[in-house]
C-alpha cells in the first residue's frame, strides 16, 4: 500500500511537471545530456554545501538538521531549463531545519517513516504522519519542518521539479 501511494505521489509529480511546461525541446538530444550532467554536478556540490550549512546552522540552534540523498535527477526532456529531482530527507531525532525555500521549484513531499510537523508562511502548522504528503508551491517559504520524535528518524520522498542548476534548498539568512 505504500509503494502505491509513493507511486502515486511520483506520478503526481511528474503530472505537475508536465503542465508546468510541456513546451517541446529545442535542443539536441546530445546537447541535452551534457547540459543534464553538468546541471547534476552543480546541484549535487550545492547540495553539499547546503548540507554544510545547516550542520553549522543546527550547533547553534542546539537541534540537529536534516540530511538529503538525491536518488534520481533528470532533466526533463519536454520542459527544457526544467529538472525532475528524487531524494531522500532524513531528520534525526529532535532535528530541525532551518527556514527555507525551494526557489522556483514545484515540491512533492510524501512521510515514509515517522512524524513530521511542517508549516509554510501563511499556512498553519501541521503534522503529517507515515504514509500522508503535501505541496508546496513555487517560491513558498517553508517557515517550519521538524521530526516530532525525540527519538526515531523521520524520512520523507521529496520531489523537485526546479529549475536546471538552481539549489533545491536555501536557508534564511542568518539575523
């Protein structure tokens, strides 16, 4: 039951995707690939640093922060500047990102263990269980997402639909 709805999540996602911009590509495939790769490499670096900010960020809230695998990014082929992205976010007990956004991205996020409360600016605070998912919508500013345990992980599939080569997660600045 829960590969369905992760399945179903996916293709959500990838449903998003196509009405966000289902423009035909103009490029070569060829050209395509390398500009896929290239973006890959640049998102996985930014992603590393991102990562190394919230370590920092966590120490000084005294709370640990989340950690993100990419499983899959691809750009999509008939959305060209457009980028499909997969991954996996764990938080750790008692974990606590930052404030952020996702930039211009459309983002599908599905509970596969654990709580998870989550807030966007605007909206009120909400508490998501395994198997249960939301939206955000491009430029939402997500105000809030921590595990509710103190004691067990929480994991969540996470899809992107970004802008090729943009970061798939910024922090608030520091006040």
């Amino acid at each position: 039951m829960i590969s369905e709805r992760i399945a179903g999540g996916v293709l959500i996602a990838g449903a998003a995707a196509a009405i966000l911009g289902c423009a035909p590509g103009t490029e070569q495939p060829a050209a395509q690939a390398v500009r896929a790769s290239q973006a890959q490499v640049t998102t996985v670096t930014q992603v590393t640093h991102a990562t190394q900010e919230q370590a920092g960020a966590a120490m000084a809230t005294g709370h640990p922060s989340e950690s993100l695998k990419v499983l899959i990014q691809k750009a999509l082929p008939n959305v060209p500047g457009r980028t499909f992205t997969s991954a996996i976010v764990t938080l750790p007990p008692d974990a606590r990102a930052m404030p952020h956004r996702h930039g211009d991205a459309f983002v599908y996020a599905y509970v596969l263990k654990g709580t998870v409360r989550s807030r966007l600016e605007g909206a009120p605070m909400r508490t998501y269980h395994q198997g249960e998912n939301w939206t955000e919508q491009p430029g939402a500013h997500h105000v809030a997402t921590e595990n509710v345990s103190d004691k067990e992980p929480a994991e969540l599939l996470v899809v992107f639909v970004s802008t090729t080569g943009d970061p798939l997660k910024v922090d608030d600045p520091h006040k």
